[in-house]
C-alpha cells in the first residue's frame, strides 16, 4: 500500500559542479560531431580535476572534426560556464586527449543491412525507465523540479553579473512533505555555493535565500523549515580545483531525482543510437503524455534493449493504481503510436542533430521543447493519437 504523508528529498547540482563540468564538456563534443555528420557515433567520457581535462572514448565520424576542433569545444564550455580560476581555468588548463575509432565488433551489431534486411540495433543492452506526475506543471515529481529551478536561477543570474559574489559550482537539496500524497510545504531546503573569498556567509544566506523564495511556491516556506546554506561554513575552493569530476556520475540528478526508477546508463557523451539515452527520452515522451492524456495521475513505463536488436524485448507500463484504462491495453497502444526501436525513436524525435550541450545541467526532463528540436521528448504531441487507439 503506498504511504500518503511522508517527508522526499532530492538534490541538484550546478553546471559548475566537476561532474556537470565533464557532462558539458562530453555532449559539446556529440554535438560538434552531430553538426558535422547526423549520423556520427560517439561514446566520450571526461574526467577533471585541478587544472586537468582528460577525455577518452571511441567515435565515428568525419574526419574534419580534428582533435584542435574538440578542445577548442572544450575550451568554449568551460568558458561559459564560467571557470577563470587559478586551479581551474579554460585557457591554461592542461588537456589530454585519447580517443580512437569505435570498435568494430560493435558497429556491426548496431548498423543496418539493407541486403539483409537488417534494421539498426540498438546500440547497447539495457534498462531504461520514464515518469510522469501531475505534482508541477512540467508533470515532474515537485524535490527536483525545485531543486533545479533554484540552482538555475542562480547561475542566470551569475551569468547576469547580477550577483557576482558567487562561483560556478553549486548543490541543492530540497525535502518536500506530502499530505494525502501531495507535495504541500518545503520541510528543509540546502544549498551550498562557491563564493568569493571576501563575501560573508551572511551575504551568501541573503541571496540564497531570496532565489528559494522565488521559486518556491508561496507558502510552501514557513518559519518551520529549516534552512542549510554553506553548511561547512566557507566554500570559496570549488569546482574541478577542489573534487574530480567525471561523466555520467550524476544519473539521478538528471532525471527524476530518485522518484522514480533508473536504469543505471548514463546519457551525457553519447550519441541516440546509445538507448540509454535515446530510449530513455522516449520513455519520459511516453509517460509524460499518458499523464497529460488524462489516463493516469502517475506514470513509471521500462523499456529493455539486447544490442544489436531493433525492437525492445519488453515494455512495461505501471499507473500507480491511478489509471483510468488497464496498463495491458495501454501498453499495447503505446506501441502503435510509436516505433521504439533506435531508428525508430531517432526519427521520432528528431535526435540526429546537435541538441545535447543544453541538457546536461538542471535535468534532462521536464524542459520546455525547443524551436531547433531540443527536449523534443517533452512535447505532448501525442495525447491525442494515445486516446485514439484506446477508443
């Protein structure tokens, strides 16, 4: 039986954060691979640490995306997110580069074969998990919707020179208390940002304080919550200067922040024909739409892959006892509205294209779609054509 009053976490971190700093740095580069040939492969990992940028992997791609192409992406990235520091600087850092071609054994299972009448593969095994709620507008769950808006409100306004007393690198933690099931007060908020070396804990407060006022929901923040800013009491070392980053550490940060299953792939570095990544936005897609189709209040839908297979082996969807259609029919539809298999979701979803830098800061769901295709997994395009094939 599930519980209905009960106290949920989740965190955020900044783009600063060091994981956050190799998530950019590795989707900038499927990205510039992206724009130069939509049907590139990439799988690139990212390590930082003090005044170090290491980046390995395995690609395929045209040859005029050079090693001086990507760190000078790289370079660009940690730029904008702001690193001029003297342990961690985007011109000076030292950038060491060992990545080669990807292997062949795995290129045969995931590319098609016309005269075999092969589709595409999938490109890995693998569990990939999407959720949607009614909790906030989005239709994600409410800790880590808030936990990213906090954090993304601080760095536009670090990026504004509105407060210039902050650094890049930041973590939140919001704990919400639920009553009947729903979110209805912040029972503790935490955060802790890099800040200059003369700015008082105070002034470090008084602005933090203010972006979780703003964000929040008014009245959720009484005199009852408790309040953590810079618990240590003095974060001035931050970023790669004061902890090693690495790609794909934060997975729960980038989805659903624990509301919801993962199944343990990372998506920053790699290119859609990877289903950790492809297949996981489609699962959002799906879940975010059956919610928003009035079929549930709560959606959870798996998808498992073999690589080297087209179709998913299984689907699995789970309405939390508040569906209004049997989840064996809405599953059944579900597959009808929509080809998962790689190609499938690719097409779908107009993924081929370079869209990934953007997402790998303050979550990978619950975005606005953009213009040029980006967060295209969070249209509700298909509310209708689900209600069709389950009438």
């Amino acid at each position: 039986m599930s519980r209905h009053n009960y106290l949920f976490t989740s965190e955020s971190v900044s783009e600063g954060h060091p994981d956050k700093v190799c998530d950019r740095i590795s989707d900038a580069v499927v990205d510039l691979y992206l724009a130069a040939y939509p049907l590139s492969r990439v799988a690139i990992e990212t390590l930082v640490t003090t005044n170090r940028i290491v980046m390995a992997g395995e690609v395929r791609g045209p040859e005029t995306v050079t090693p001086e192409l990507i760190e000078e992406a790289t370079r660009r990235a940690v730029r904008e997110i702001g690193y001029e520091q003297a342990g961690f600087h985007w011109k000076t850092a030292e950038f060491q580069f060992y990545v080669h071609e990807q292997s062949a054994d795995i290129a045969m299972g995931v590319d098609s074969d016309a005269d075999k009448q092969k589709d595409e593969g999938a490109g890995d095994q693998g569990i990939m998990f999407g959720f949607a709620c009614r909790e906030t507008e989005p239709l994600m769950p409410a800790p880590i919707y808030y936990a990213h808006r906090i954090l993304h409100e601080m760095a536009k306004a670090r990026h504004s020179g509105r407060t210039p007393e902050l650094g890049p690198d930041a973590k939140s933690q919001v704990t919400l208390a639920y009553e009947d099931g729903k979110p209805v007060r912040a029972d503790a908020i935490v955060v802790s940002t890099q800040h200059g070396e003369d700015v008082s804990q105070e002034r470090v407060l008084e602005i933090v304080r203010g972006f979780v006022d703003e964000v929040l929901p008014q009245g959720w923040v009484g005199r009852d919550t408790k309040f953590y800013v810079n618990p240590t009491g003095r974060f001035v070392i931050g970023g790669p200067d004061g902890d090693a980053g690495v790609t794909g550490r934060k997975i729960i940060v980038d989805t659903y922040g624990g509301a919801a299953p993962h199944g343990g792939g990372a998506f920053s570095g790699k290119d859609p024909t990877k289903v950790d990544r492809s297949a996981a936005y489609a699962a959002r897609y799906l879940a975010k739409n059956v919610v928003a189709a009035g079929l549930a209040d709560r959606c959870t839908l798996q998808v498992a892959y073999a690589i080297g297979v087209s179709q998913p082996l299984s689907l699995y969807v789970d309405l939390h006892g508040t569906g209004t259609i049997s989840e064996d029919l809405l599953q059944e539809a579900l597959r009808r509205v929509m080809d998962l298999s790689p190609r499938g979701i690719r097409e779908h979803l107009g993924l081929n294209r370079p869209i990934y830098e953007r997402t790998s800061s303050y979550g990978h769901f619950g975005r606005q779609p953009d213009n040029d295709g980006g967060f295209s997994w969070e249209r509700l395009d298909l509310v209708e054509p689900i209600r069709a094939e389950l009438t």
